[in-house]
C-alpha cells in the first residue's frame, strides 16, 4: 500500500462566480450551498485549498435555469482533473521544449519546489501541457481572421515529414505570414482524396486562400488543382533544383566510387601504411592517465642540437597528415543540388597533387615520390569527366541564379520565366556536347516542363516564399529537440508518431506569456483536446513491451468480443 503524501495547506481560498446577475434573464444569482473543485492545488510557490461555490438563477423559467456558474478566477489556478497548477505545467512545458530538459532533469528541477514523481511530470507534459498548448493554437482564429480581411486571404504551404518504415506520416498546414499551423496530423496514405480530405476543413471557413506553397508531390498537386482551382500553387524550387541535379549527382557519385577505387589500387597501402616508427608501428598511440604517453619530438637530433626536434620525426609527421588528409577526402559525401562529392574529392585530391609535387621539389623522400606517383595515375582517367561534371555543375548554378531574387529591381514572373526560358532553350539546342552532358541537357528540359506551371507565383504574390526550407527546417528543429530530450533516435522516432502533432506547435515567447495564455483555456477545450489525443493513443496500445499491459489490453478486446451477439443456430 501506497504511503500518502504530506501536503500542508498555505491558504484556503473559496471563490464566488465574477458575474452577479444571469447572462440569459438579468435575474441575481443565487449562491449554492455546496462547493466544486474542492482540491488541494500545489503551486510552485505555495499548496492552496480551493473551492468554488457556484452560483444559479432563481427564475425556473430562465434556460439558464440548471447551469451551474464557477469563479473564473478559480479555474485560472489549476487545469480541472488536475491538483497542480497551471505554472506546473507551464514550467515543465518550458523546460521540456526551450530548455531541452529530461524528464528526470525536469523532476529534479521541480521536486525541490512540489511534490511529485517522475512519471507524473511525464504526464502533465503529454496530458496537460500538448493539449492545452493545442487549445491556445485554436484561440488564434480570430487573428486569422483579420489577417484574412487585411490581405484579402491567407497564404498556407503545406509539408510532411519523411515516413518511417510504413508508418503514417506527419503533415501540417501552416499560414505563412503569420507562421500559425493550421492543422497538424497523420496521413496513412497520400493520395489525392487523403489531401483533399485534409484540406477540406480549412476550405469550410471560407477565408480566400491567395497561394498554396508545396512540394510537387502528384497526390497533393491533383488535390490543391481540384480544391483550389483559381489558386497560384507555388512549388518548392530547391526541389525543383534537386530534381534538375539528378542526373548529374547519380553519375558524380559513379564516379566517385571508381575513383575511390582507382585511388586505393595506387596508394591505399601507402596511406593505410604507419609512417612513424615509434608508436604507429607499435599500434598504440596517444595515451593519458597515470601512465600517459610520452611526449612528441622528445628525442634531440645530434647534428641540430639548437632545434631540439629530430627532423626524420619532422618529415614522417608531416608525410603522415598528408596521408590523413587524402583517406579523409575519400569519404566525403555530397548533397545535391550544389555539393557533389565526386567533383569536390577530384578537384581536392588535385590539390594534394600538386602539393606533394612541390614538396618533392624541396625534399626528396622515396614515400612521397611513391605517393605522387600512384596518385597521379589514379586521378588521370578522370579528368574528361569532371570537366563534364564542372560544366554540368555550372548550369545548375546560372538556372539557381536565374531563380534567385534580383536587388537591384523587382522582376515579375513573367521576366523570370523569359529569362529561364531562354537560358534553357540556348543548353537544349548545343549540338556537339558529350553524351552526359546531351543526355544532362534535355532532362533540365523535361523536368522544367513539369515544374513550369508553379515555378513563378513566388515573384507575383507578396509574402509567398520560393522555397519550403523554413517548414523543412521545422521539422529538422523538432527532431533535434526530441533527440536532445530523448537521447536516442529511436526515442525521438517514437515521440514523432506519438505526440508529434502537438509537438510541432509553437508556444508563446517567453514562459510567462505561456502561463498567461494557457490559464485561458477553458475546461470544455481541454477535455475535447485530450479527447483527440487519447484517439491518437488508441492507435499504439498494443505497441508495448510491458506482458501486463499488453494481457490486460488483450482480455478487454476478449470481453468485448464475448459481448457481441452470437451467430443464429443453424
């Protein structure tokens, strides 16, 4: 049996409703004489005893007859169903997503304050703090609204994170300018009627909507082209760029396989070869501790006393960076559309050429010439295609600039298409190129044509970004949150299909703003939204390692099935 917890009440306090008269017939209220929300209220301050006496209009014919009216002011102090109050709640909610905390840091930081246990914190956070931060989300209507009826409609782009291995995925809709999220949720497929499913709400409340900001996924493109028909849909042009890069980053990385290999048949002895005699040959290397490793350049050279430093150790430890240099650039790794590996390992590689030659030049060395050497012949059959790759490169760039805003006067889409258009149209008609930059060439083409329709809204519609970066970016923060407070990837991966939709909301700016705003949620609000997250819960409770939980849930599937009817005789 379970040890109660010592609580001493500071103050007891019992609250009267704000309002004197009835709201529907202007009768005076009458007070009951019972009290509700009878609870002891930990604070961060202080334990509080609190009660509310409701008050009921005497007329039997007023429709608010049966209400029963609270203190407001009462029901500022604690979220209902819940004896620690809304300043709880904000500070584990603050400490969770400003200040990265663990639940166990979170628990060590408020147990010096309240009573509480670890697992409670737990649940304050995923039953309190997500919802009712949820519940101040949908408070901001109002402000949509006006934002609406200034610019004459909203601006919302759209974007989901990556799935993981078959599982729904995370999506969300957000008003650009003002960054509020519209709706935040799961997808178990992206079809068109799914987009169009999860759009649908947003088009209910008639707001115009002046852009739509996405990725050119088909089933999202059909839906908005369906839905918002009269709408500019922007695409995103990094993706855009992407795409274009395809080709070109698919045959860099071709050849930087060859030339990793090409590279290793040559040399990769030599540079996987321990160049110091001493503790390279031995295995062990640099050592702390008691009994540390000595000290490097210790022994003096006989024919040098003033240095103090042999120079053989000189020569092999600089031979040796040099060796490490050339095994790291091996395991570069590119990201397309700018940064290719493969160019960016042949052009660096180059460089180490030429300056073991200039080394050479100074000072013999029978390992360096050996370096030169088999490194040379391995970069040789690569030359023609880098410089394919180069120029290939340098399309990608001029289309990114032709894109990219002007400083020096406002270009309107039509100009930008103008200009990409004829950019295009000068690659496409080359006639004596390569086969990977021909092939190269009309695939910039193709892709260009897929993309053309939504590629220049961005230059006529105010406030409509060119990219989806800041949404992608969103979620990267997200997920550097979660595995910051998780500490391990698939903690965070859990927390993503688990509670990440009220994750991805954002609080107010400082803590006690998000007190204030969250003591303004009402106990009808919070209970609907807890009522969405159990829904959501519903869905993982078999996913349990826990043998109990997992039999209790299975017993009550049992029982329920036992209830229904039997199937007729015969």
């Amino acid at each position: 049996m379970r040890t109660p917890k010592s609580l001493y009440v500071d103050q007891r306090l019992i609250y009267h409703p704000e309002l004197l008269s009835c709201p529907s017939c202007g009768d005076l209220l009458v007070g009951c004489n019972y009290l509700k929300w009878d609870k002891i209220v930990q604070t961060l301050d202080q334990v509080l005893s609190i009660a509310s006496r409701p008050g009921h209009c005497p007329n039997r014919e007023c429709p608010g007859h049966a209400s029963r009216l609270l203190s407001a002011q009462g029901q500022r102090i604690a979220p209902a169903h819940s004896t620690y109050g809304y300043d709880v709640v904000t500070r584990i909610g603050w400490l969770r997503q400003h200040v990265f905390a663990t639940y166990e840091q979170i628990h060590a930081d408020l147990s010096q304050r309240v009573v509480i246990s670890q697992a409670h914190v737990r649940m304050l956070y995923q039953r309190s703090y997500l919802p009712l931060l949820a519940c101040h989300e949908r408070r901001q209507q109002g402000r949509l609204e006006t934002l609406a009826k200034q610019q004459g409609g909203l601006i919302i782009a759209l974007d989901g994170l990556q799935p993981e291995a078959g599982e729904p995925q995370l999506w969300f809709i957000r008003e650009l300018s003002t960054g509020l999220t519209l709706r935040s949720g799961w997808l178990s497929r992206q079809t068109q009627g799914t987009f169009e499913d999860f759009l649908e709400p947003l088009l209910k409340l008639g707001w115009p909507i002046l852009a739509v900001l996405s990725d050119k996924q088909t089933g999202l493109e059909q839906a908005v082209a369906s839905k918002l028909p009269d709408t500019p849909h922007q695409f995103c042009q990094i993706h855009y760029l992407r795409n274009l890069a395809k080709p070109l980053s698919e045959a860099d990385a071709e050849m930087k396989s060859e030339l990793r290999k090409a590279v290793r048949d040559q040399i990769g002895e030599l540079i996987r070869r321990p160049v110091r005699r001493d503790a390279w040959a031995k295995g062990v290397l640099t050592v702390t501790g008691i009994l540390g490793s000595p000290l490097p350049g210790a022994c003096a050279d006989a024919d040098d006393p003033g240095t103090g430093v042999d120079p053989q150790w000189q020569v092999d430890e600089i031979i040796s960076s040099l060796f490490a240099h050339t095994r790291y650039l091996l395991t570069l790794k590119g990201r397309p559309p700018f940064n290719l590996a493969g160019l960016e390992t042949y052009e660096r590689l180059n460089q180490v050429l030429e300056l073991s030659l200039k080394w050479l030049s100074h000072r013999l060395d029978p390992r360096l010439v050996k370096f030169y050497q088999g490194l040379k012949v391995a970069l040789a059959p690569f030359a023609q295609t880098c410089t394919e790759l180069q120029q290939g490169a340098v399309w990608l760039r001029d289309i990114a600039d032709i894109l990219a805003p002007c400083e020096a006067f406002d270009r309107s889409a039509k100009q930008v298409a103008e200009h990409l258009c004829g950019y295009l149209d000068v690659l496409y008609q080359q006639r004596e190129l390569p086969p990977l930059l021909h092939e190269f060439s009309g695939h910039l083409d193709t892709v260009s044509q897929s993309y053309w329709p939504g590629l220049f809204h961005c230059y006529e519609v105010e406030e409509l970004a060119r990219t989806n970066n800041d949404l992608e970016s969103h979620f990267r923060d997200l997920q550097h949150r979660l595995l910051r407070t998780t500490g391990q990837k698939g903690g965070t991966r859990r927390a993503l299909h688990r509670p990440g939709a009220w994750e991805l909301l954002k609080s107010p700016p400082s803590e006690s703003e998000c007190l204030e705003a969250l003591r303004q949620i009402t106990m009808q609000e919070l209970a609907d939204e807890r009522q969405r997250v159990d829904q959501h819960r519903q869905r993982f409770r078999f996913e349990m390692r826990s043998v109990k939980s997992a039999d209790a849930q299975l017993e009550r599937l049992n029982q329920q099935w036992l209830a229904t009817p039997k199937n007729p005789p015969g």
